[in-house]
C-alpha cells in the first residue's frame, strides 16, 4: 500500500533487448553500482508497498524472470510498442482497481519520493485518469512535449515528429512514467491503435482517449536526472559516473570523510557509519556496512562484508564476502579475508590469506601467513583462539584448531590441534657448519674464472 488510501501496483517494462548494447545480456541486467538496472527500480519502488508488481519481459528472458523473483512476469512475444507491453500484464493483473504505476526497467534512477507523488497525485480529488510524469531536459532534442490545458491540467502528449513549432517549443516533456486509474486501464488500452508511421501501440494515445472521456489527466515533474534511460555502453558509464557522484555527496553529509572522493566506488547498497575515514582509491562491492569510527585506506577492495567500530583496513587490503572484521580489528596492506570471522582487537597487518577461519580476540597473525581451507574438493575450516600468536610464514591446513594463547612459530606447517597456551613449530631441524660458506664461496670463484678462462 501507498500512503494513500488507495492501492497500487506497478507494471515494469522490461522486454528491450538492448540491441546498442551489443550483448548476450538483456539490457536490464546490466549493472549501476553492483545493482541491475531492473533491480534499482524494484528498489526505489519497494517503499511504497505495492499490492501486485508484474515485469513484462521477452521471450527467453530468463535470467530476468530469476531476477525479479518472485515477481510474476508477462511475456511479450512481439514488440509491438509500449501500449502493447502494457496490455501483455493484463492476465496478470487482472482487474486490479488502484492505481497502476508504469515504469521503464532500463530507467533506475527514479526515486521513491517521485514515485509516492505520482500515487499521491492520482488520488486527488479531481480524480485523474492519467498522471505523466513530466521532466525539463537541458535539450529537450526529440522528447515528445506535454501540453496542458488552460488550467494546468495535460491536455495531450504531441511526438515530436508530429508537433508543430509551438508545440516544440514547450519545454516540459514526457517521460514514459505513468500512473493510471485501474479501472480505466484496459478500457483505455484495448481503444490504442497502430495507426502511425511505426504500426505501434502508443501508451501515450491513452492521455487523449481520456480527455475524450471527459477525464482529467494531470502532470507530476520530477528533475532530469531522475529520469535518465539506459541504451547504450556510453550512457551505462554515464549512469554509473551519475550515480557515484551523487552517492559521494551523499556519504560526506552523512558524517564520512573521503579523501580523494572522485576515486572512491560505492555499491549501491554500501552503508557507512558515521566518522568512517576512506582513502583514494577505494571500491566498495555490494553488501558491504560499515560502523563508526572505521578507517580504509588507500586501494582496498571490499564486498559482502562487515566492519565494526574502530577497525583499520588497508592499504591495499581485500575483503570478500562472508568478512566480518571486530572491533578495532587491523587487516593491513596485502591481506585477503574470506568468509571469516576476525575478532576484536585482532591484527593481520600484512601479506596473509585468511579464508574459512575464526580469529579470536587480540590475536596476532604474522606476515606470509596462509590458511589452506581447500583441498581440491572442499572447504575446511581453521579456528585459531583469543590472543593467540601465528609466527610468519605459516600455513594452517585446515580443519585445524589453534587455542587459546598458543604460538605457532614462524615457518610452520601446522597439521594437527595446537592447545592452548602451547607453542608449536613444524619446520626442518636448522644445520649450521662452520666455515662452509667461505669455503662454498672459493669453491665457486675458482670454478667461474675456469670457466672464463675456456672462452
């Protein structure tokens, strides 16, 4: 449900193939900040919970259908225009008596804020057919104009193609995005005809069969960049750079420092607490919260993953899905952290793997330290405890456990339990012979200089 008293539901249209994008994938699932452009607008229309929201998509579309899931979907089989894509939700939709929203799945930028005006403009008590949404673009090129009544009601909406030069020069032009009476919708959609330079159905021929039925139809504006469609590679980089600018400002007056913000990459669901330091050069994948008080310096890499207050990361380091890294925690330059848990106060400051592990509390993993959680064929676990300390170049074959306060001396390959409080070393016993490198180092001038000497 909307704020409003009455229901809504949304049609998402979703069926272009995306032939400028010269891709296998359909051009909805192509990715702003980590999230598909169908998935942003499935986001920014979730707050207004909707009774019934239906993807119209074409045939084989497939990994849209699984995106959108559980959503139902329609099947266009034809592209015969947006007034037909529309009519394709019908058995879906049925007889629904709300209001209908109409979006665009390759146009993610349209907040939840615009989204409850529409709703919210629909249910006025003038009670109209058809609200469009109406934008006021730089250049407004070949945007079809939507002309208002002497009351500032919509009168039409005039293609360009078709308008005369005063018409054109009217500023406020259509976006596609419609909300629409319920039980006006199909009555209104099966009068749409094909008569037209490109044989299709138009969804905006239904503002003038209204107007014919004596319905108001009215207008909602909302800024240009809201309302921005997806197409091409070209404007996918534009999008992306839209969107991260705008996600940066975003993040500074929220209380974040960023360095050098114009290299910094958020995903769109990246949550960051409050005095949270990031460095240049820095890109967060999606599922990534951080709390107060953390610090990611310079080029680190972090996705799917958990920071808690106080902890440093970085630089260079690399955070994957499944990281959840304690309170006051430091992960230093060129240390990946997979799927593990990394206790409070726990330092791994340099050039180790952790993967599958457990680290607890104040403990101590020294440089070159590796836990080998694979064995070709499955994922094992290692459990090292609080304030235990893991020399250097150590590797943990997994499943293993490291207790409490244990030491595990550098060089080590550690096979078996370590328990608390013990020390461990696996290494070659050391041999040392006296004198044998002076001797090993004659041995080998002579042998050079006879060998320059036969040239």
């Amino acid at each position: 449900m909307s704020g409003n008293s009455q229901p809504t539901a949304a049609i998402i249209l979703a069926a272009g193939k995306g032939t400028r994008m010269k891709s296998a994938l359909p051009k909805v699932m192509h990715r702003i900040a980590g999230r598909t452009m169908v998935g942003h607008v499935l986001a920014n229309l979730a707050p207004l919970g909707s009774a019934l929201n239906v993807v119209v998509v074409a045939p084989g579309m497939d990994r849209v259908a699984a995106e959108v899931a559980p959503l139902p979907i329609a099947i266009q089989a034809d592209q015969l225009g947006t007034g037909h894509a529309v009519g394709c939700a019908r058995a879906r939709l049925g007889d629904f008596a709300g209001t209908v929203l109409v979006l665009y799945g390759d146009s993610p930028f349209i907040s939840t804020a615009t989204l409850q005006a529409l709703v919210a403009r629909r249910a006025a008590a003038d009670n109209p057919a058809v609200v469009v949404l109406g934008m006021r673009p730089a250049d407004p090129a070949k945007y079809g104009r939507l002309i208002l009544d002497k009351k500032g009601g919509l009168d039409r909406i005039v293609e360009w193609k078709e308008a005369s030069e005063e018409e054109r020069a009217v500023t406020l032009c259509n976006s596609g995005v419609m909300a629409i009476d319920g039980k006006s919708l199909w009555p209104l959609i099966d009068r749409v005809d094909n008569k037209n330079a490109k044989g299709e159905y138009y969804l905006t021929d239904i503002v003038e069969l209204a107007r014919r039925d004596g319905r108001a139809c009215a207008v909602v504006e909302a800024p240009e960049a809201e309302l921005m469609g997806v197409n091409s590679r070209a404007e996918l980089a534009i999008a992306e750079a839209l969107f991260q600018d705008q996600r940066r400002a975003l993040a500074m007056e929220e209380g974040a420092t960023l360095t050098d913000p114009k290299s910094v990459f958020f995903a769109a669901d990246t949550k960051l607490g409050r005095d949270v330091i990031v460095g240049p050069n820095v890109v967060f994948g999606p599922g990534v919260e951080i709390a107060d008080d953390v610090e990611i310096r310079a080029f680190c890499h972090v996705e799917g993953a958990r920071i808690a207050s106080g902890a440093v990361i970085g630089p260079f380091a690399r955070l994957r899905p499944g990281a959840e890294i304690g309170e006051g925690a430091h992960i230093g330059n060129f240390v990946e952290v997979k799927n593990s848990i990394v206790g409070a106060g726990a330092k791994a400051n340099h050039l180790s793997y952790l993967g599958d592990a457990d680290i607890g509390a104040k403990s101590n993993i020294g440089a070159g330290t590796i836990t080998c959680n694979y064995d070709g064929y499955l994922k094992a676990r290692t459990v090292i405890g609080a304030e235990a300390f893991i020399g250097s170049n150590s590797a943990l074959v997994a499943p293993v456990r490291i207790g409490d306060g244990a030491i595990v001396g550098a060089g080590s390959v550690i096979t078996r339990d370590v328990e608390a409080d013990a020390i461990a070393v696996s290494r070659a016993e050391q041999i040392s012979r006296a004198g044998r490198a002076r001797d090993f180092r004659a041995q080998r001038q002579k042998l050079k200089q006879e060998k320059a000497g036969r040239k």
